[in-house]
C-alpha cells in the first residue's frame, strides 16, 4: 500500500469510526498507523481502564486477544470488536485454568496473583490480576501471611520478588518476545553508547533488568523518557513504543535493544482488517457470563487495589 492509499484509508476508518460512535483503543506495540487513528493508546492496565470509562457502546480493540477479552469482561453492556481475533499471546496461552485449580488443591494457603496476559478463564479462578504497571504495588499489598503463585510471566515474577524482598513461585514461562534481549547485547550497547540509559520491561530477563538504569511498564518507559533530561536511550520493549515516544520526543535517539522485539501477533492488525472490522462490526468478543463475572472480580480487585493510595 503506498503513502496515498494509506492515508486514504485511514481518513476513511476516522470518517466511519465517527459516524458510527466507535471507540478505538490501540496498545503501544501497535503498527504507528494504528496508533494514529486510535482514540486512545496505552498499555494494557490503561487499555482496561479506558474500555471501562468510555462512553461508547461499540468499542474496537486494537491488542492481543486477551485484550478484547478484558475490554468485555469490564463492560458486558458494550460491544466489543477485534479487528483480529487470531491475535493472540503465545505466554498467555501457555497457562490453563486446570492448572490453577490444581495448585490451588495442593497449595491452599496461596494466593495466585494472575499477569493479566492470561486468558479469562485463567483469570476466573485468580485471585488478583495485575499488569506490569502495577504489579509490584499490588502484591506489596496482599497479605504478607499468604504465599504467592504468580502466573504465567517468570521474568515478570522474579523482577518483583527482588524489588520487594518476598518470595514469590512462578509458573514457568516467558514473553518470546522480551526473552529475546540478553544481558550481553545490553552490555554491547552500552559500550557503544556509553551516555545511553537502559530502559527496560520487566518481561525481560532479571539479568538484564540489573543492568537497566529503569524497568518498568510500556507507560513507564514512555513517560521516563520524555521526563529525562537525556538524549540517548535503550528501550528494552516491543519497538511499537518508538512510536508514542517520537511524537513526544521526536529529537531524542532511540536504540532497540533487541532487533528482533518486534510482536507479530500485535502487528498482525491492520488498517484494511480495522476498516472491515468497523464496517462489518466484526468480530465481535464475548466472553461466557459465568467466567466473566468471576473474571471481573480478580481485575475489578487489581483496579480497587492500585488505585489506594
Ligand atoms: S509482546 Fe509478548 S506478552 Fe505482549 S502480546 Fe506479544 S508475546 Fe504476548
């Protein structure tokens, strides 16, 4: 598609989108088209915060699957479209609601804190869900009596459980993605741009996040850069974020840590599958009312607790 036939088709989506009341929310690893005929762009704790509050009936979701899924799990009253609904999260599927009903027998003291990369079932039988941006904050607050079972993102588990000195069991597995960038490559970059700040998520590696002068949620990332006075940094996260981070920075130099954080799944949306989604109203998510409504709990929880002060 050329430069014309794109923004043809983006000023056609924006036309449509508003004369049908639709909502557009995009996560920061969304191709920089996307994100710029979203109404909102954010990471997935905003993402679920912004589906809650928006006035729409008919809201589009630009993320994974489980995105969508969380999108209706907090507003059964609305529709909910993916533009894409084979999009999907290889770590959030790598974990099953029988396999925490399982834990749960053998491990009844334990509270089983759900990343919110996990599907709904999985987040129907968790006590407590979280997302990157405030997970430490949560499980700070969770009763320090109660082990913690936390699902499915090890590196995420690890990272916290050394921020807060508490001992927190991990499922094993891993984003694909941020597993991707090595304490060596880091080390490399920083030889070659010894004024660089690291900037990490903390779906990578604990090895790299020690070497990182920050770790923190996609937002977290976004907003240290534009706050920071320097000039150069190395962004340990998906390369979508470069996006946001320009149009608020454009004279600061950005270095992927990693040529390869790059999320087919999140950039398998496109301009011409969002344009069929709001013309068709396709596909639309629903998620079955007995797992929802216990979904809702374990994120309604998350939105209670981090929002306390
Ligand atoms: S970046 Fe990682 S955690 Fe996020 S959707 Fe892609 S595979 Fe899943």
């Amino acid at each position: 598609m050329n430069k014309t036939e794109k923004q043809q088709l983006k000023e056609e989506i924006l036309r449509k989108k508003q004369e049908k009341s639709i909502y557009i929310i995009a996560h920061y690893y969304q191709r920089s088209e996307v994100q710029e005929i979203a109404d909102f762009v954010g990471d997935s704790y905003a993402m679920a915060l912004a589906a809650r509050d928006s006035e729409s009936e008919i809201i589009l979701v630009a993320g994974v699957d489980f995105m969508a899924e969380t999108a209706a799990i907090l507003c059964p009253d609305k529709i909910i479209l993916s533009p894409e609904p084979a999009a999907t999260c290889p770590m959030a599927n790598s974990i099953s609601a029988e396999h925490i009903r399982t834990y749960r027998e053998l491990h009844p003291d334990t509270l089983v804190v759900t990343y919110v990369n996990t599907p709904a079932e999985v987040k129907a039988v968790s006590d407590v869900c979280v997302t990157s941006s405030n997970a430490e904050k949560i499980i700070s607050r969770l009763p320090e009596d109660k082990k913690i079972y936390f699902v499915p993102d090890q590196n995420l588990a690890r990272n916290i459980a050394r921020g807060l000195d508490r001992e927190i069991t991990a499922y094993d597995s891993a984003c694909p993605i941020h597993a991707v960038v090595t304490k060596d490559e880091i080390i490399k970059l920083k030889a070659e741009h010894p004024e660089a700040l690291v900037l990490v998520h903390p779906e990578c590696d604990p090895e790299v996040v020690q070497l990182a002068d920050y770790a923190g949620s996609t937002a977290g990332i976004l907003n240290k850069v534009v706050k920071s006075d320097e000039k150069i940094f190395i962004i340990g996260t998906e390369s979508g974020i470069f996006h946001a981070i320009q149009k608020q920075c454009p004279e600061k130099q950005l270095i992927l840590a990693s040529k390869e954080l790059i999320c087919p799944n999140m950039k398998s949306i496109t301009l011409s599958k969002i344009k069929y989604s709001i013309d068709d109203l396709e596909t639309p998510i629903t998620v079955p009312g007995n797992i929802a409504r216990q979904a809702a709990v374990a994120l309604e929880k998350m939105i209670e607790l981090a929002s306390e002060k």
